[in-house]
C-alpha cells in the first residue's frame, strides 16, 4: 500500500502505508437526514456533538445542512447557508479540519471563506463555478459519483460494469479539476455508496477500492454508515445498524479505504485500532 498525501486546508496528512485511517465525523444539522435528522439542528446541540467527537477522536468533522437521501427535494441556498454558517465560524478553531458536504458553488464560497478545510460533494463538482470558487484556496476536494441526482437516483439504477463506470467518471472530474490549476495532492474520491447503486453495485465497489485508488492513484473515502445496504444484508433498521456499519467500514479499510465517513465515531476508532494492531502484528 503505498502513501499518498492529501493538503486539506490548514493541514496535510499521510495515508496509506502505515499511516492510520482517518475518520470523519458526520455533522448533519438538517431536520430530515435518513439516520439523524433533526438530532443537531440547534447550534447548541451541533456544537455539543463536535465536541464529543472531537473527545472520541475524530480526524475530520464533515458539516452537512442539506439531506440527500434517496428521494430528497433539493434545499433553497438560503436555507442551507442559514443552517450551516454559524456552526462552521463556531468550530474553525476547533483543532480538527472541517469539511463542508455541500454541491452549490455559493455555499463553497461563504464556507472556503468562513476558514473550511475540504469540500465534500456528492455532485463531483460538476455544477457551473464550482471548480473556479475553490481553486485559489488550499481546501481538499472529495470527488463523489452519483448517478441521476437524490431524487432519482436509487430508481432502478444500472451499469454495464460498475466499477469501469465510476472509474471513468472519476477520471474525467480529476482532469477537469487539475486543467483547473487544482493541485493533485488537494483530491480525493468517493464511489459514491448507496447513491444510484444497488446493493450488488455497492459490494462490487467495495470489493474494488484498492483498485480504485491504485487506477488513480489518490486516496479513496468510503461512505457506508447506516446506509440502506447494510440494511438489506442485515434487515435493521437504520438506528440498529452499528455492528454491520463497523463490519463494512473495516473491509472498506481492508481493501484500502484511507477515509472512512461515520455517525458513531467512538466505535469506529476503536475498531480500526483493533484491526490495525492485528494486520500489523508480526
């Protein structure tokens, strides 16, 4: 496994080889997210949980004010920036770098300048300005596929190969984002879990995330937590879902995952301590 680096922001990390997995904490201060929609809405309550997150050891902490679960309505901006804002000029100086889970260029914008460290977007930076609004900071970029959009995409998805898509997908947004002047070494990519994929299409990426980072060569975040495949193989409900979502981050960590996106950090961190010290043991 070899290392790779990734400048997010105000700081830079190592991954791969025997530097640990990151994990990034999930922020939602939506009402309507699938799994804890409505639990950090107040900025009291958000602040509350980055704090034990931050205690848990959490690497990165990933603010999210619009729900894009399967089927979701698009969210104005206005509402967005007023959901997400505050919490971010709240926890800048926090310690720990900050992501902003958005695809509207104007909240990169207020967010990049508010003093976020990455950006996280689930339409792979496709929509019109936002490359050119991040390119001049030093922000991460996450790269995600996403077939359709929320609304559409869980409605009778189909590849040919699943893998070769997104693969080609990724390539083509890398491109266009280093064409932009965006250094190499501020991206990242996301297969995109759960977002226009069956559960056969999502074990098969899951199966080929080494393969995925090694084909280009940047590190690989995988967002599996409480989501809907973990509940076909299990059959819980998406409050019962730790024990397969812990399962599922460790074989993405396995099949060489350098990020993995979480709900319940505490669990997370002492798993992948757990399974380092046994990979690593000689």
């Amino acid at each position: 496994m070899t290392t790779q680096k990734l400048q997010c922001g105000r700081y830079r990390f190592s991954l791969g080889g025997d530097a640990p997995t990151l994990v990034m904490g999930i922020l939602n201060v939506t009402p309507d997210s699938f799994s804890d929609g409505g639990q950090f809405q107040s900025l009291d309550l958000a602040l509350t949980h980055a704090e034990q997150m931050i205690a848990e050891g959490v690497d990165i902490i990933d603010i999210g004010g619009e729900s894009t679960r399967p089927g979701s309505q698009p969210l104005p901006l206005d509402e967005e920036l007023r959901r997400v804002m505050p919490v971010i000029y709240a926890l800048r100086d926090c310690g720990k770098p900050l992501s902003i889970d958005t695809y509207k260029p104007e909240v990169m914008r207020e967010a990049v300048a508010a003093g976020v460290d990455m950006i996280n977007d689930i339409n792979g930076f496709r929509a019109n300005d936002a490359l050119s609004v991040v390119k001049e900071s030093d922000c991460a970029l996450c790269i995600m596929h996403m077939q359709k959009e929320p609304l559409t995409m869980q409605m009778q998805p189909q590849y040919e190969s699943v893998t070769d898509e997104v693969l080609s997908f990724l390539r083509e947004r890398i491109r266009t984002a280093e064409d932009a002047g965006i250094a190499r070494e501020r991206l990242c990519v996301d297969p995109g879990f759960g977002f226009g994929k069956t559960l056969v299409h999502n074990l098969a990426l899951l199966r080929d995330t080494q393969r995925i980072s090694d084909d280009l060569g940047l590190p690989v975040l995988a967002g599996l937590s409480r989501k809907s495949m973990i509940g076909a193989i299990t059959g819980r409900p998406v409050e019962q879902r730790l024990a397969g979502t812990l399962a599922a981050n460790l074989a993405a960590v396995a099949h060489g995952a350098r990020i993995v996106r979480v709900h319940d950090v505490a669990a997370t961190v002492d798993a992948i301590k757990v399974w380092r010290a046994i990979h690593d043991f000689n």
